[in-house]
C-alpha cells in the first residue's frame, strides 16, 4: 500500500514561511512509513528565492519533479504554486537516479540515459526489475531533441516496463526555465526517473479528443523524419490539411496547434499529436514522432470538449480506483485551448468529480509519457500530446 501526504504554498519569496507551511501539512513526524520519496511540480520562482533548495536539506527522503505553469490538488489551483507530493509505504520502495547532463541537439542522449540505467540499477536489490517507473525530464524542444526519442531510449533499458510522467514546461516565450529538481538542485539538461519495486500494481488511464470530433476519413503517413510530418497520402502535409480547409494558405501551419491529430499506429496502440509550426519544406512540425504507415484523423474541437473529456476520465478513475491514490498529467496545449477565461475549468472539472474521494494531484506539463497496454499484455510507452494521463497506485 502506498500512502500519498500532500503539501502546497504559493509563497515564493518568505522561504521560512514557505517552508514552515508545507511542514505543517505533511507532518512528517506521524505520518511517514518505511520508504518514501517526494514529488516536486513548482513555478520556477522557487527555485530562485531558495525554497526548492531550503525544502530538500528539511526532509529526509529524496526530492524529485519539474517545474510547470499549473499545480492543483484538492481546493487548491495555481500558475504561481509549489505542491510537494510524498509516497510513503512499507512494502513499497522508491529508487531515485538522474542522467548525465544532455547536449543540445541529443548526440550523447544513450550514454546520459546509460547513466541513468546504471545508476538505478545499482541500487535496485537482486537486480529486481520495477513493475513501473516514472520519469520527468527537460523541455526537449529546447534541447532540439525529439521527446519520443528519450521515451524510446529509456524504455530500451527498462523493456516492458510501463513509463509514466512528464516533461518540464513554462509559460515563457522562449521557453526558457523549465528545470528537472532533484535534491534541491535544478537543472535545464538532465533527466531523471524514479523506479518502484515491491507491492504496487499501478493501472493507467488516458484520453484526449472524441474520435468523433474527427474531420473526414482517416488518412495515412506516407513520410515523417523524427518529429517533422513530410506527406499524408502522398502529398505535403501542408498542401494536405490546406485541401481539407483546416488552414487557407501555405505558411499558417502553425495556427494547428489546437487541432489535434489523433494517430493509430500498427501495434494496436493509439498517440495524439499537436503541430507546433512548419518546417519551411511543406512538413509539419509535430510535438513528436508521428511513424510512416500510422493512420491519422485531423480533429476539430469545441472548449466543451476538453472539459468533458477531463471529467469522463476523472469518472472512468474512480471505477476502479480500488482505495488508491492519483497522479494526472495534462498538456499544456489543452490549458492554451481553453484560453485564460477559462484557464481553471478542466481542473475544477477534475476536482468536481474526484472530490474528497481520493489524494490526488493534477500538473500540467510539456509532454507526457504514457504506457500504452498492448492485446497480448506488453506495455509499450509513448510520448503523448493534448492528453490527460492518469496513473492510480
């Protein structure tokens, strides 16, 4: 069994105060078990004014997470928040390791994730193989690195073992302070996972758009290099989504940053994407991979739709939810789509249907890893966009 001890503040620049306040609510004195470690989303202004480093030397159990534009936990939301999340457990044990720093462009992006793997593996007992892991990294889009590359990468040392988590993000027009926290330090560059081992049987949820909501048939990769989308149906990616009217001339890709992609892959499994931009060739530019050979709908979406399909996952959890706890990712491309009138609603949607029923927290990132389960029962993980990602245990 894994309990789950939350704690929020939203005061960056007092740092006694901030850390007098999450120690209030976690009670670390009565409330820890065996094993725990400590979940991290904060706004990057903690960093700076000392709490994130201050809040590490004050707990004693590993610290790990990433910096995000949104935190939310039960009657608490906020773009400018810290929330500290601790898994305690006696039968369940928490292996921390972080990646050599990872240069621009991921030429040393299997020897960082190497150290990662060798790292963890060391202290892994019997080399027991965790049944799940969860890891947290970097922007990659800073790095000019593709994020299905690292989820790839990380799921070859670690084979059949479902992946959950995030990546970095903030709201900056550079994109500049999304940071990896461990033990107090921040980093721009490295990556880091925490493995579980012992009694834990995690089950994991996602949803995105409604099929539905998809414009015409189905249509198919016929080229993608990386994250670039080079032709549908043998012809430019621009001159395809111009010919279905989702864009009226060439140069506007961009403007298909809420236009979802929904992808249907040839394992069975099924990953959604956002187009950031073009590339200047007629290619789109994918928030990730999107294989040759998938078969991919356009979708068109309503703000009623993102919030619908919160509270439907938030519902589909508590089904099987079984005295257990939540942990929720969500895109930020979801949280741009609703627009800031409506920047709390699928966070107050999920809250709505939770309630007090479990501990949960909800952060929004730049990308989230989700294992998929295949018909034969293997996992396959996956870099997801405009998603909502939910991993019980």
């Amino acid at each position: 069994m894994i309990k789950m001890i939350s704690a929020f503040t939203e005061e960056i620049d007092d740092v006694e105060a901030a850390i007098s306040e999450i120690l209030g609510q976690l009670d670390i004195e009565s409330s820890l078990m065996m094993n725990s470690i400590g979940i991290l989303h904060c706004y990057y202004e903690f960093i700076d004014s000392g709490v994130v480093k201050t809040l590490s030397e004050k707990l004693p159990f590993d610290i790990i997470g990433i910096t995000v534009p949104y935190v939310c936990l039960s009657g608490k939301t906020s773009s400018m928040g810290l929330m500290l999340n601790v898994l305690t457990s006696d039968d369940v044990s928490f292996v921390t390791g972080i990646s050599n720093p990872i240069d621009e462009g991921g030429g040393n992006l299997a020897q960082a994730i190497k150290k990662l793997y060798d790292e963890v593996k060391i202290k892994l007992a019997n080399d027991e193989k965790p049944p799940m892991l969860m890891a947290f990294g970097p922007f990659m889009h800073i790095l000019r690195i593709d994020a299905d590359e690292f989820v790839d990468r990380l799921s070859g040392f670690f084979p059949d073992t479902p992946i959950f988590g995030g990546f970095s993000y903030s709201e900056e027009i550079d994109f500049s302070n999304c940071f990896l926290l461990y033990n107090g330090d921040s980093y721009e560059n490295v990556a880091g996972i925490i493995a579980f081992t012992g009694s834990v049987d995690p089950s994991f949820l996602t949803i995105s758009v409604p099929e539905k909501n998809i414009l015409g048939e189905m249509a198919t990769v016929t080229k993608s290099t990386g994250n670039i989308l080079n032709t549908i149906n043998g012809i430019s990616a621009e001159d395809y989504v111009m010919s279905i009217g989702l864009v009226e001339q060439k140069g506007e890709l961009e403007k298909l940053y809420t236009t979802p992609i929904i992808a249907k892959l040839s394992d069975g499994s099924t990953i959604v994407r956002v187009c950031i931009g073009g590339d200047g060739q007629g290619g789109a530019v994918m928030g990730g991979h999107v294989p040759e050979g998938a078969k991919i709908g356009f979708t068109m979406l309503e703000l009623s739709d993102t919030v619908s399909t919160s509270s439907e996952i938030a519902k589909r959890t508590l089904e099987i939810l079984n005295s257990r706890n939540i942990i929720i990712y969500t895109c930020m491309a979801r949280l741009d789509f609703l627009g800031a009138s409506q920047r709390e609603s699928e966070a107050k949607a999920i809250c709505d249907v939770i309630g007090d029923t479990a501990c949960f927290y909800l952060a929004y990132t730049g990308g989230e890893i989700f294992p998929s389960k295949l018909p034969g029962g293997n996992f396959i993980n996956h870099l997801q966009n405009f998603s909502v990602v939910i991993c019980i245990l």
